[in-house]
C-alpha cells in the first residue's frame, strides 16, 4: 500500500513543480531556458504488453517546446531491485519526448540516498545511468516565516527532514501551513510528524496554535474569530470540535459511539483544542484523549 510518506512529497511537487528545478540546481544541474513547467503523466509504456509507471514526471517548456523532462521517483528505503526500472523510466520517456531527460530521486534518509548515488551500469561501454538523488542534504533548512510563506511546499520538505531537533524550522512550517489550499493542511502536518520524535511532535502540536482560523483553518469555520474577539465561548467550543471531528475522521480513525458521546458532551474549549492538536499526529485514536 502506498503511504502518505512516498504520497506526500509527489502531491508537493505537483502543487510546485519548480521544487524540481531548484533541486536540480542544487545538485549541479543547470536547467535550460524554459517559460513554464507541468506535471505530465507518470505512465511510461513502450508496449501495450511492459508498462512502467514512475512516481511522477515533470517538463519544462520553453513556449510549446518540451526543452527538458524529469522524471521524480521517493525512495523511503534502500530496494535493490528498484534500478532495473529506472533506465526504461528514462529511455521510455527520452524516446517519447525526445528531448534531455534525467532522473531525480528523493531519498529522505540520507543512508538510503547514499546508496542510490552510485551509477548503475547497463553493461554496453560508456552507458551508465547515475541518478540525480535529494538526500537531506540539499532539502534546505528554512526558518523564516517569510520564506516559508513563499514556498510552503518547500518548508513542508524542510519541516520532515530537519524539523526533529530545531523548533524555528517547525514554526516555519505553520506559516507555511498558513499560505497553502487549507484542505492539505491535515496531510501536509501528518506526513511532517510521522518524521518527527515525539518531543518533536509534542512541540509541533503546541505550534498548531498559530495556524490562522479565518483564513487556513483546518475546517473553514467562519464563527472562530467572532467568537475570540467577542468572548463566545460556545462558538469556540464548535470550532473545535469541528477540527476534531474532521481530523480524526480524515486520519482514518473510527470512532466509537462513546467517543463520539465524549466530544459531543465535552464543553470545555481548552480541552478540546489540545484534544484536536494531538489528533494532528496521534498513532492511535486513544492517544488523542490521553
């Protein structure tokens, strides 16, 4: 089954195709002239028989010209068998848009990407495929909230791999959280805590506090900030219960009918913002109420 950790980042770059570019210049690559960028289709078939499909593709277009394409695979772990994919990953799309072709792999654990930086010799003379591969490394550590707002997606990345032992990075990513579609926020803070200590993910859910309710709240509760300014405190009470209710239910939990029974009763506003905070990154529903 395909997890958020390998999901998350594809569903990044897809939001911000010119991560791919960036990263490319990080690694010594230096992208030709282009106007545009587009996700393109991550089937790379030669027959109707052998299908291969890549994690995604991206292009860069100068005007209608395809001047370059990408291919973007996420390794979590080192899988030996994964090389004999990736040179028809390569030819197949080369052929098919005739144009320079390279393949990027993501590789969040810098022991896996060490691995895959080797060549992978093919066996005619001079024909090595050497892939292109982000390790931790060259993910940035971003601590601005400026530059965090500018490109979330990036701070989300910079948030998964550095944000276990540097707070300013995890704030970052809040004000990042603060400028994206409010509908990824949920996933984009799971697949942040999965790679988190829990001090890391304590922390993280402490910092939750400023996501900015009228504007990228979890839910689009339009009552929050009339309920702060105006001292509701039933307003408040909803709002949070909303968030609770619909981060349990898009992490994937069931809920008992005692659960249930639970929030609904509870009318303490405090608590159930800790109780929609824990729920962020909760292994089990049962941690949420602890």
């Amino acid at each position: 089954m395909v997890s958020t950790e390998h999901e998350v980042p594809l569903e990044l770059i897809r939001d911000s195709p010119s991560l791919v570019t960036r990263f490319l210049t990080e690694l010594g690559v230096d992208p030709p002239k282009h106007t545009s960028l587009r996700v393109d289709s991550s089937a790379l078939n030669e027959t109707k028989v052998t299908e291969h499909h890549c994690d995604s593709v991206v292009l860069l277009l100068n005007g209608d010209k395809v001047v370059m394409a990408v291919i973007v695979e996420v390794q979590l772990r080192f899988e030996k068998d994964k090389i004999y994919d990736w040179f028809p990953y390569v030819a197949n799309l080369w052929a098919r848009r005739r144009c320079p072709t390279t393949l990027v792999v993501y590789a969040p654990d810098r022991k896996t990407a060490r691995r895959y930086t080797a060549p992978i010799q093919i066996g005619h003379p001079g024909l090595a495929l050497t892939p292109l591969v982000i390790g931790p490394d060259a993910v940035p550590v971003i601590t601005d909230p400026q530059v965090a707002r500018e490109s979330p997606e990036l701070a989300v990345l910079s948030g998964a791999v550095h944000g276990d032992h540097n707070r300013d990075v995890l704030e970052a990513v809040v004000h990042a959280l603060n400028a994206i579609e409010p509908s990824k926020t949920v996933v984009y803070v799971e697949y942040v805590a999965k790679r988190l200590s829990e001090a890391a993910k304590r922390e993280l859910e402490t910092l939750m506090t400023m996501i900015e309710p009228e504007r990228h709240s979890i839910v689009a509760v339009t009552n929050y900030a009339a309920g702060q300014a105006d001292g509701q405190t039933v307003g408040q009470i909803e709002t949070f219960r909303k968030m609770l209710l619909f981060t349990i239910e898009h992490r994937g939990f069931v809920l008992t009918a005692e659960t249930r029974s639970q929030i609904a009763e509870c009318t303490d506003p405090d608590k159930l913002e800790v109780w929609a905070q824990r729920a962020i990154s909760a292994e089990q529903l049962e941690d949420i109420f602890r």
